[in-house]
C-alpha cells in the first residue's frame, strides 16, 4: 500500500466510488478505504460516507431489468444463429 496521507479526502472518496460504480482498481479503492477509516479513527470531521453516498446517487441509474432484456435477446440470438449453422451443415 502506498502513502496516501497526503492525498485530499475527497480524492480518495472518488476512488470509492470509481470502484462501486464500475467496478475498477479494487485494490486502490480498498486503500482509500482504510485511509478514510484511519482518518476517522484520528477524528478527522470529513464525513466520507456521506460524501461517497452523495456522489453515488448522481450517477445515472440502470433501468430495472434492462439487462435482463439485453440477455435474453442475446441468448435467443445465439441459439437461433446456432441452429442455422447446424441447419446449414446438413
């Protein structure tokens, strides 16, 4: 782990949320973690738990089961595209 004593809180909280949203620099964003917990614990007043819940909640929200949908049309797809192949060999 590297020194991030000197890093701004704000800037570590961005790590937090770069990993929660996208699922990036896991590594990293466990370093700002225990970062921000270790300033906590020296009674730093930067309250990061709300700073990452309120960056959290401005970034744009899927759509309940969109995914779901992209799935299943691939799914299908690919078993119509396979049975055309199959069908193709005969």
């Amino acid at each position: 782990m590297q020194d991030l004593s000197s890093i701004t809180s704000e800037s570590l909280c961005a790590q937090v949320v770069a990993y929660r949203a996208f699922k990036i620099n896991k590594q990293i964003a466990e370093d700002c973690m225990a970062e921000l917990l270790k300033r906590k614990a020296n009674n730093d007043a930067f309250d990061f738990e709300a700073f990452i819940n309120a960056e959290l909640d401005k970034l744009p929200k899927p759509q309940t089961g969109s995914l779901d949908g992209i799935f299943s049309i691939l799914s299908s797809n690919s078993k119509d595209f396979i049975k055309n192949i199959k069908n193709d060999k005969k």
